[in-house]
C-alpha cells in the first residue's frame, strides 16, 4: 500500500470514526499486522472495551477492536458431529 494512501486512510478513520470492528475469515497473522499498522494511529482496543464504551455511552473514536474467524473450531464440530 502506497504511503499516501496510508496517509488518507488514517486521517479519514480518525476524522470520521466512532470506533469499529474489523472481521477477518482466514487471514494470515503476518498480513494481519500489515493492515493493522496501515490504519495507525487508530488504536486496537479488546472488543469488549469497545462495546462497554459505546453502551457507557463513552468516546471510542479512533478505537477499533479485531475478530477473526479461522474456520478451524466450526471444522473440528462438525468432524466431531459426524
């Protein structure tokens, strides 16, 4: 990602962001690290700091939690299941 580009993205995040949640499916830790650091200064936070934010009715601008979905546990039930 050029450098500009990740300029814009984090002025835009941080200007117009009351926190947020990025779902990833299967996504490589190191290219999960790449995104992440691209939209900096935004800042990681726990998903549940940034839900008990928003229900305190608390700031979560330039906050943002991760989840990630790896596909491994719904496989290992449904082997279990059959």
């Amino acid at each position: 990602m050029s450098v500009l580009l990740q300029q814009a993205m984090s002025k835009a995040i941080l200007r117009y962001s009351s926190g947020f949640v990025l779902a990833f499916h299967d996504i490589l830790p190191e290219r999960l690290d790449e995104f992440v650091e691209s939209i900096r200064p935004a800042k990681a936070v726990p998903l549940t700091e940034l839900v008990g934010r928003s229900k305190r009715g608390a700031s979560t601008a330039g906050l943002f939690a991760i989840t990630v979905d790896d596909g491994e546990i719904g496989r290992a039930s449904c082997r279990e299941r059959v």
